[in-house]
C-alpha cells in the first residue's frame, strides 16, 4: 500500500543498508550499462548507477539505503526529511525514487552513520 504524508512515510521507511559499493558514470559499456541500478538520460551523456567494478575506478565510492516504505510519487517531504538529517550530520546524499521505493546514495566511509541516522530519524517520527 502507498503511503502518503511526510510523518507517516520517515515514520514506515524501515531503512536498509544494502550490501555493495556502487559509482556513478557518464556512457558505460553495454555490459556495464546491464548492471546498472539506475540510469537517466542527460544532456552530457547516459548517467548510470553502476556496481563499483564496472566504474571509473576514481569514481567516488556510494553504498545504498532503501527506503522501504511504498512511498506515493505525489508524497511531500520524505526526500527533504532524508536529505536534511543526512546533511545536518555532514552526509552527502544523492537520492533516486524508483515507483515503489526511494533510494539514498551515501559516501561508503558514511554509510553505517547514514543509517544510524535515518533509524532515529524514523524512530521519532512513529
């Protein structure tokens, strides 16, 4: 079920850290471009989220959060919520909305952090 409203999507994101180190690249290779998380086409160039082996090996280091709340496309302010606890605790977060859940990209060295950070946030929000 979708959840729409800002307490009730942080309240049920349930976060979840996922195992792998992914980068972010401009025009992979077709083996590359299969593997991809995510891709959205660009003016510079097809950007695509890639498992990190498949990446410029100078590529920043990401891990990925699920959200796993179904939050509605139309819903307000879970990205906002996320974004905001992650940058008042000095996380860069790049976020990525699939149609059932919302994705947070987070620094690898961050990433334990990150998610301590969006539990609490989710605990005071229940």
């Amino acid at each position: 079920m979708r959840v729409t409203g800002r307490d009730a999507m942080v309240a049920g994101m349930a976060p979840e850290l996922l195992p792998g180190d992914w980068v972010f690249a401009t025009d992979p290779s077709p083996e590359a471009r299969a593997r991809a998380v995510a891709t959205i086409a660009e003016a510079e160039g097809l950007s695509a989220i890639l498992p990190a082996d498949l990446g410029p090996s100078d590529a920043p280091r990401m891990r990925r959060i699920t959200l796993n709340v179904h939050s509605d496309l139309e819903g307000v302010g879970l990205t906002a919520a996320v974004a905001g606890a992650l940058a008042a605790e000095g996380i860069a977060c790049n976020m990525v909305a699939g149609h059932h859940h919302d994705h947070a990209f987070v620094p690898a060295r961050d990433a334990a952090r990150a998610l301590r950070i969006l539990r609490a946030l989710s605990a005071g929000a229940a």
